[in-house]
C-alpha cells in the first residue's frame, strides 16, 4: 500500500491517480482510494478510458463502521442528547476531519488481499500525518491502561442504571468489536515498511521546507516508513535518493496522459517498489550502554525533549510526542543524555547504578 499525501494544491490527487494508472498499465491489479470523491470525480470522469486492471473508490464515512453505522451514530446521538448537546450533532461528527481518511483506509486494509497495488490519495498533510500518528500507536505501551477497560466495562452498567445512560445494544458492541480488529490491522500495517509507505509531496512554494521537516518527523518518530518525497522542479534537475523529481506544469495532466506523468516521474522504477528503504525508530548497543535512535531531521534544542517513568521514555520532537517502552533487557536503563544531528535523535541510556538507588 502506498498513501499519498502532501500540501494543499501540490498535486496529490494527481501525482496518485497517475502512480496508479501506471501501475495498472503494467498489468498490476490496483485499487485507487480516495478520502474525498470530487477529485478523483474530475480526474477520472464517468466516460473516460481506464486499464482494465483499475479500480476506483472512495471513502464512505457513512459506513465506517459496517452495517452498523447508522446504529452507532444514531446511539451517539443519544448519548449527545443525555448530555444536553443537540443530537443533531451526530450527523455532523461524520464530517469531522479525518473521518474519511479513516473510512479510507480502514477500506483499503479490508480490501487489500485482493490487489497487487492500493494507492490511497489521503489528501493534505495537516490531515494525514495527525491521524497516522495517532494510528501508529504502540498498542504495547497502553498495556498498563487495559484494567481501566476492564473497570469500565464493570461500572458502566451501573453508571447507566443510575444515570439513565443510553447503553449500547448488541450491534453497536459487536461493530465496535470488529472495527478494533480492523485498527489492529491496519497498526500493524502501518510499521511494516515491506507491505506500506508514504510519499510526500512538497508544494512548489515556501511551504515545502517546513512541510518536509514535520513529515519526517511525524513519520520517523513513529515508524511509518517514508519512501519518497516528491518535488517540482524544472527541467534538467535529476531525483536523488528518496526525492523524485517532477519537471514543472502548471496545468492538471488529462487523464490519458496521467501513467506518462508518472513514468516521467518514476523513471525506470516500478510505482509498486519501495523507492528508498525507510528507517525506524531502532536500540543501538553502544560501549556504555544502549541508544535509542528515532529518524527525525535537526530541529532547535527547545523542539526536543525526553523524559523518563520506568521503563517507558516520553520523546518529545516539535509538536510530535511519542512513548517508547524499554525492551526487557534494558528496562534496568535510564536516559542519561539526549543529542541530535541532521537524521537523527539519539536518547543515550545507561545501566542504572544500584548504589544510587540504595
């Protein structure tokens, strides 16, 4: 699975339909899913010639949750209006952002065993990179909170008896059952770089240094791997690495042009490969101990920070926060020293000193 994302106006939409239009030329059976209908609507109007390998699509929030969903927002409702707040409202968290990118890519994982390729045009990054970061939590680390699911499970029933709590029917806890297998799913995805990457791309204006810097970051930090950046640029400039470059229009490709676009912008490489290899979040052991490397680019000291309970290490890079939870044979370890260069943050660890702590 490759998810496009980018700023506003770069050509997202574009850049994935035409990645997946090539894919199809190739003989690869592709899915093309989109958060939002009226892009991929324009580019790929009802009479226009498409590979017979293609698939289009888009997210439905309305069915985010199964056959279920009307249970569930309609039992959301309710709980809106116990609480005093217009039911109404309900509707409307159906159009919350990242709603459809959700819809998206929890359809993508469902449907993925039956293509070569899904590319999912998940639109602006302001969007994506939030919601990808809160999908790619480490379930590991939320471990400890598992009783309180427990006590609730346990309370809420009498919570509703004496509160007069709207409870949810059978149909809205089995839907919840299955979209936590869905999420489960779709966790796992997220940090296996051999089955998914993003590529970013970069708007043509002063936007794109900023933009780059929070996607690595969101994405390094977190483990979802980014294997291409994608930039406009004039004729004559070559891709490096992760970059590809794109020669510069100002004018949408038709879609009959769309696979040429994306064969320019690939080169001899397949849409489907991983185009640079991603780097994760690793523990390195060092002479004195053991390193906690997290692939994220230089940022001021003040954008940095780490703390420490336990076993579990609080890394804090921009507005970008994750935990990390210290594998067994280094849970005796404290951080002792945090340093940064132009890839990397490295959080120093030692062995704790029992005398310090007698």
């Amino acid at each position: 699975m490759v998810i496009f994302t980018g700023g506003g106006g770069a050509g997202v939409t574009t850049l994935a339909a035409a990645t997946a239009m090539l894919s199809a030329s190739l003989g690869s059976r592709t899915h093309l899913l989109a958060a939002e209908h009226a892009p991929l609507a324009r580019l790929f109007p009802p009479d226009q010639d498409r590979p017979p390998g293609l698939t289009l699509s888009h997210a439905d929030p309305d069915t985010l949750l199964g056959e279920a969903s009307s249970d569930v927002f309609g039992w959301m409702g309710k709980i809106l209006s116990w609480a005093g707040v217009n039911g109404a409202l309900a509707s409307d968290l159906r159009l919350l952002p990242g709603l459809p990118l959700l819809a998206a890519l929890l359809g993508a994982v469902g449907r993925s065993e039956h293509f070569d390729l899904t590319v999912v045009d998940s639109g602006p990054a302001t969007v994506t990179l939030p919601l990808l970061a809160l999908l790619a939590l480490d379930p590991a680390v939320a471990e400890p909170e598992a009783g309180r699911g427990a006590a609730a499970r346990l309370v809420l029933p009498l919570a509703a008896h004496l509160l007069d709590l709207p409870r949810p029917g059978h149909t809205v806890r089995d839907a919840g059952d299955a979209t936590g297998r869905s999420l489960a799913d779709l966790n796992a995805l997220l940090h296996d770089p051999a089955r998914l990457s993003v590529r970013v791309v970069l708007p043509p204006d002063s936007r794109a240094p900023e933009l780059e810097c929070e996607a690595r970051t969101a994405l390094g930090l977190h483990g979802i791997g980014l294997d291409a950046l994608i930039r406009r640029a004039t004729e004559g400039q070559a891709s490096d690495g992760e970059t590809l470059i794109l020669p510069w229009s100002d004018s949408v490709p038709p879609p009959g042009d769309l696979a040429r676009c994306a064969a320019t912008l690939y080169g001899a490489r397949s849409p489907r490969e991983m185009l640079a290899p991603p780097v994760a979040p690793r523990f390195e052991v060092t002479e004195t101990g053991v390193d906690l490397v997290i692939p994220v680019p230089a940022r001021s000291a003040a954008d940095l920070a780490v703390s420490q309970r336990g076993e579990r290490l609080e890394v804090q890079a921009g507005p970008w926060r994750r935990t990390f939870r210290l594998p067994k044979p280094y849970t005796a370890y404290h951080a002792a020293r945090a340093v940064s260069d132009n890839t990397s943050f490295r959080v120093q660890l030692v062995r704790e000193d029992p005398r310090r702590s007698s």
